[in-house]
C-alpha cells in the first residue's frame, strides 16, 4: 500500500515536471482540448439558459377555462370548488366577464374600440396552473376539465408548450452527438501525445524493463500524463465557457431590457462544471491506455 | 540456481545462435562466458533474464522455468538479476545517482533508505563523488562502473555481465574484474561473457567456451 502510494506520488511528480519542461507544448494541447470540450459544454449550458428564459417569459403553460354564457355565480362556485379539489392543480385564477374587459382597456389599450360595444362580448373565465411541467400531463389535464360541465371550452397553448419541448428536445441531442464527437477527437489527440511521449522515452522505458519495471508501472506516468491533460482541458474549457458568457452577458442584457424584462446568462453549476472535469480527465485517461496498450509492446527490450 | 537443459535457439530466418546447451552455474559460483563475436554469449545471458526465451530445452532461473514464465512475472525475476551491459544503456537525462536510483525506485524502496544504498553502491565502485554528475560528463570506465553500481543496488543474487571490459584498456578492466570478483565473495553469482578466456584463467573461475552456439567441451 505505501509502495502503491509512493509509485502513484511519483508518476504523478513526473508527469508534472514533464509538464514543466514543455510548457508550451504542454499548454497548447490542453487549449485544442479544452475547444473541444467547451463547445459542446458551452452549448449545453446555453440549452439550459434556453429553457430557463422560455419559462421565464412565457410563464409556464395555463389552461384556460372559457365558461358557458349560461353559467351563473352558484355554478361558479362550483366550478371552482372543483378545480381546487384537483391534486395536479397548483393554482386557480377567476377573471369575471367585467375584470376581462378592464384589463382589455387598461392592458392592451383597445379602451377606444370596446367603449364602442354594446354589451360585454367576453366569458367568465378561470385560468389554471398545472403542478406538472411536461406537455403530456397538462395536455391531460386539459382534456378532463374539458369535460366539466358549463365549461364551453379548455384552451391550452398546446402548440407552444410541445414546439419547446421538440426545439430542447433537438438541441439536447445535437449537444450529445457533439460531445461524442468531440470526446472521440479528445481521446485521439491525447492518445497522440502520449504516443509522442513514449517515443521519447524509449530509452527509459526499455531500461526500466530490463531492471524490472512491471507493465503498470512502465504504463502509469502516461495514464496520469492522460488524465491530467484531460483534467486541465477541462478546467480551461470551463474558463473558455465562463468567459464567453460573461463576453455574451452584456449583450444579452441589452437585448432583454429591450423586451422588459431582466435575464442574463447564468454559467453551469458546480455538478455540471465537476461533471465536465471528470469527462476530460476520464477521456484523456483512455486515450493514454488505449495509446500505451498499443505502443508499449514494441518497446520491448532485445 | 541457473540451469541449462538442451537448450536451443533459432532466430526468425533460420540463424541458430545456440544448439544443445546443457550446464549448471551453482549459487555463489563465478564463472565465464567465452566465444568469438557471434557464438551465442549474448543470447546466452539474456534467457538468464528472460529477454530472449529458448526455442528448445529448458532454462530455470532461481528454480523458474524462463520459457513457461508468465508475463507478469518476469519483473520480479529481472529485479534478482543485476545487469551490465556492453553498451551501458545508462539515461543521459539522468544524473549517476538517479541512475542507480531507478532500480530501487521501480521496487517501491523508500526514498530516504534507497537513498542510503544508492551511496553505498555508488561508493561500492568508486562514484561516490560524482553522484551529481550525468552520464555524458563520465568517462567510458566511469560508465561502466555507474552501469554495475546500477546492477548491484538492489542485491541480486545473480550479476550478469556482457563484455563488461570490451571497449576499456587493460588496467581499467582489471578493476572491473577485481570488483566482480568482491562481489563474488559475498556470494553473487556471476556470469560474464568475454571473447578473451585468458580472464577466467586469471581469475581462477569456471570457463565455458562457446563455439558457433554449441558447448565445447
């Protein structure tokens, strides 16, 4: 176990004096993979910042209740009650046919027009909240307050709540094949390195074996040598992402106060940030194994 | 401790580097390897060390069988083998200390004890003040000797030399050979290969002649 902890200790040493002594070099590669890395975590990021404006200024989808011109305050009251019995309901809104036409006025600024009207032309109506998020339970909600007597219609923006969930839907799997893509090139970029490395260290590693070094440890400097690029892609990619955000912030700022309403970029959070280190620093782990795998057996001594 | 039976040894291509070898070395014996260049003296040693394995006939080493040997195990076989080369193979990124270090340093030692032997060994050969200094400032003799102080730090019950005293004048590897022989005393077993068999006449050690891979008599 102390011997384990000692070859672990050193390997790693070694690997960062390498580092040290190609610094450049060393920097260089980490940058190609922390681009590799921040594009599809960038966009990943983006999706979700997506997702959290599209509930922020749509609000999350509400059925609304549109009632028969021939229900009266008691069937009111019932209806009502019914609603609140429902347990996937959060929330009840009533706007009377009079309040409609007040926030008509006072809202949309048609007070001209409707001064015009003879009568009220709107319904009572209840608007209601459902506790679920996806498209599919509140469309059954729907359907079944559909059913409730008096009740002439139920009407839910639908088509906007499946488009959002289609559009996240798509940008969730286009993240994916990217991060698969980019995570094979990440893998043969550091599988390519660490081949350059035991290159030049032939001598050393031919050496070792004749004064027997065993396979794990002739291999482990290099899986470390994987990782730890992996591990510092990662961390640059999170900076090339925090960056862009802020970079992006401004504008975005801009562009809400245009819609009045406030909304900036939020970066990942610290699950997806440690999510994202641990998939450099595992790729960049398999592609030194799967390069050592493959090269360590020719340097085999004679 | 090292056993020849009817060994041996074809190259891809048809070369025969040995051909029925059969011979004994005792624990704690000395002996020499002799042959002109090309008899098999190299290939030789190496299935002492599991570099090469025989095509025939069985090699045991330390009561192991080198050709049914796994690949794991060879290692730790290699880590009770010292070895000299002809050629050094010293790291020229590395200095004479961490030279000697390595073996220990691929055996788990502890620093501050392997530390202890590195000096012990290095002193053991007559390096021990230029410990700091990297192979390409020694001279051919001082490489030499870094080689066998890599090749005793770690205590190997058997030291194998090939040509150890090839490329040094006369005096230079009567010191080489004066060291084997200390060695030798505290009870190393040692094996060197030499095209010159005056040597084993000198030193009152075994002789085994190689002629185009086979034993003479």
């Amino acid at each position: 176990m102390r011997i384990w902890l000692i070859h672990h200790r050193q390997a790693a040493a070694l690997v960062l004096r390498q580092f040290a002594r190609t610094p450049v070099a060393t920097f260089l590669t980490m940058l190609v993979i922390a681009v590799s890395l921040s594009l599809p975590a960038g966009l990943y990021a983006l999706l979700k910042n997506v997702n959290d404006l599209a509930s922020l200024a749509h609000g999350e989808p509400q059925i609304t209740l549109v009632l028969a011109s021939s229900a009266n305050s008691s069937a009111i009251d019932d209806i009502r009650a019914r609603l609140q019995k429902y347990a996937d309901i959060a929330e009840v809104r009533f706007i009377s046919r009079e309040q409609g036409l007040q926030e008509l006025n006072k809202d949309v600024g048609l007070g001209e027009i409707t001064a015009g009207l003879e009568k009220n032309p709107l319904p009572d109506i209840f608007t209601v909240r459902s506790t679920h998020h996806d498209a599919e339970s509140i469309v059954r909600l729907q359907k079944e307050l559909q059913a409730l007597p008096k009740v002439d219609a139920a009407l839910l923006d639908e088509a906007w709540a499946k488009r959002l969930e289609a559009l996240l839907g798509l940008g969730q799997k286009a993240v994916l094949i990217l991060a698969i893509l980019l995570g094979f090139a990440l893998v043969v970029i550091t599988g390519n390195t660490v081949r350059l490395q035991i290159l030049s260290a032939r001598d050393e590693i031919e050496v070792s074996k004749l004064i027997g070094a065993t396979d794990p440890f002739v291999r482990r400097p290099f899986l470390y040598h994987g990782a730890l690029q992996g591990l510092c892609g990662g961390i640059l990619a999170w900076a090339i992402v925090a960056i862009t955000f802020h970079l992006l912030n401004d504008n975005v700022g801009k562009l809400t106060d245009l819609y009045s309403f406030s909304f900036l970029l939020t970066l990942p959070s610290t699950t997806d940030i440690a999510g994202l280190l641990i998939f450099g620093a595992l790729l960049g782990w398999l592609g030194a194994y799967l390069s050592v795998g493959r090269h360590l057996r020719e340097v085999e001594p004679h | 401790m090292i056993s020849f039976s009817q060994v041996s040894k074809r190259f891809p291509g048809g070369f025969e580097a040995l051909r029925d070898v059969t011979f004994t070395i005792e624990a704690g014996e000395m002996a020499f390897v002799s042959g002109h260049s090309g008899a098999g003296k190299s290939t030789l040693l190496k299935m002492i060390a599991a570099i090469e394995t025989p095509s025939s006939g069985s090699v045991v080493v330390n009561g192991q069988n080198i050709g049914k040997m796994s690949r794991t195990a060879v290692p730790y076989l290699r880590r009770n083998v010292g070895l000299v080369f002809q050629d050094h193979k010293l790291l020229f990124n590395r200095t004479a200390f961490e030279n000697v270090m390595l073996p220990l340093h691929i055996a788990g030692f502890d620093p501050t004890e392997g530390a202890r032997r590195v000096r012990a060994a290095l002193d053991k050969v007559g390096l021990l003040n230029r410990e700091k200094a990297f192979p390409v400032a020694l001279s051919g003799g001082e490489q030499q000797r870094l080689c066998i102080a890599r090749a005793i730090v770690n205590r190997p019950s058997i030291l194998l030399a090939d040509e150890p005293t090839g490329n040094l004048d006369a005096n230079y590897a009567h010191d080489i050979l004066e060291m084997f022989k200390s060695f030798n005393q505290v009870g190393v077993t040692i094996l060197i290969a030499t095209p010159d068999p005056t040597a084993a006449r000198e030193w009152k050690a075994r002789l085994l002649t190689l002629n185009h891979g086979a034993l003479a008599a």
